[in-house]
C-alpha cells in the first residue's frame, strides 16, 4: 500500500455514515469496505475490528467538530447567544441530512450509545469521553449566564444536566417523527428552557440572535 493512501480516512467516513443512517448491528465490515472502496485486506491492515474502526471514527469526527463547537461557544457571545448558536447549526445539519438522506438522523453520539451502551464498552467508554467533553461548552455558556444574573443559583451540574436532556430529547423527537422543522425554533425552545427554570430570570427577555460580524475567541475548554 502506497505512502499516499488515505483508506483509513476513507473507512472512518464509511463507518460513521453508514452507523448513522443505518445502524451499528446492522453493517458489517463487508459494507464498510464497499462503501470506502477498499480492500476487505486493507481494513484489517489499519483496524483490528468494527469496534475499533467505530472507535477511532468517532474520534475523528469530534476532532473535525471542535473547532466549529470553539467558535459557537466563544467567550466573545453572551451566554445564551452560544447556545443559539449551536442550537442553530444543528438545525442546519440535520436539515441538510434530511435533505441528503431523506432521514433526520439527530445526534450520532446519543443515537450510537443508547444502541450499545450493553453491547460493547469500548465504544460506550468512548462516546462518554466525547459527550462530557461536550458538556464542557454546556457548562462555559450556563455558569457565565449564572454570574450574569441570567440563570438562577443552584447546582450547575444538574443545570447543564437539564439543558442537555431537553436539547436531545428534541432532537429525538425531530427524529422519531422525520422532522426537521420541529428543530427550526431549538435554540428558542433550550434557552427558554434554562431561563424558565428559575424564577428569578422569569422576566428576563429572549436572548438576541447571534450577530453575524463578532470575531469569536478560541473556547478555552482546561478552564471548566
């Protein structure tokens, strides 16, 4: 195999797609090397198992993904504009899906775990490593909404626990249901969601649209 191949890179992209759309059970390794275009002879070359393909294929796409989730949640945003932020990328996404696949397909993290979370602890131990991560960014927009006055006190660790089953039990729902507009107002349903849990931000008005010409600063994720 030449110096220049990029199989592997090819066999994560067919891997994470193919799990997404379809499932993790249901692919084998055969449709994984026809997909990619590469060689059954090639995957174990570069991958011990299915298991170990799904592994390193996650890590790639949230290694893609941080940059784009550093900007949705610089600190140059106030609090809730990040979380507007992201919440509006990910209607984007899965509408683009939609549109590619004819399926909204939600978040690959959680769709993948709560199908092998009994079945292979590998992958569970790596898509916990990736969601506490995320819960990271969670964490950065809710605690300076806090000292902002915006969010009430209390534990912010169960705050960020509760915005993020509300986040992806919509995005479920826009899934079950293969509906992407009912993702269209998500970031104005999560942070009506965090700010309505406290009664003390009861009166506060909705969070402003993010601006589009604020130059965001890298999030700084050791900080959390």
């Amino acid at each position: 195999m030449g110096r220049t191949s990029n199989a592997d890179q090819r066999l994560m992209d067919a891997a994470l797609s193919l799990i997404w759309e379809r499932s993790y059970g249901a692919i084998t390794i055969d449709d994984i090397c026809r997909k990619a275009e590469v060689k059954k002879g090639s995957f174990y070359y570069f991958f011990d198992s299915k298991a170990d393909l799904a592994v390193a294929a996650l890590d790639r796409y949230w290694s893609e993904r941080k940059p784009l989730w550093d900007s949705q949640f610089s600190s140059t945003l106030a609090p809730m504009q990040r979380i507007r932020a992201h919440c509006d990328e990910v209607y984007r996404q899965q509408s683009a899906t939609k549109e590619r696949t004819g399926r909204v397909l939600g978040c690959p993290f959680c769709t993948l775990g709560s199908e092998i979370c009994k079945q292979d602890e590998t992958i569970r131990g790596k898509i916990c490593e990736i969601l506490d991560n995320k819960s990271k960014y969670w964490e950065s927009a809710i605690s300076d909404a806090q000292r902002e006055g915006l969010v009430g006190p209390g534990n912010i660790a169960e705050k960020v626990q509760n915005a993020e089953a509300y986040f992806e039990g919509l995005l479920a729902q826009a899934r079950l249901h293969n509906d992407a507009e009912m993702l269209a107002s998500l970031g104005d349903k999560v942070c009506e969601h965090i700010l309505a849990r406290d009664d003390s931000s009861a009166g506060e008005a909705r969070p402003p649209s993010v601006p589009r010409d604020v130059e965001p600063e890298e999030f700084d994720s050791t900080k959390y």
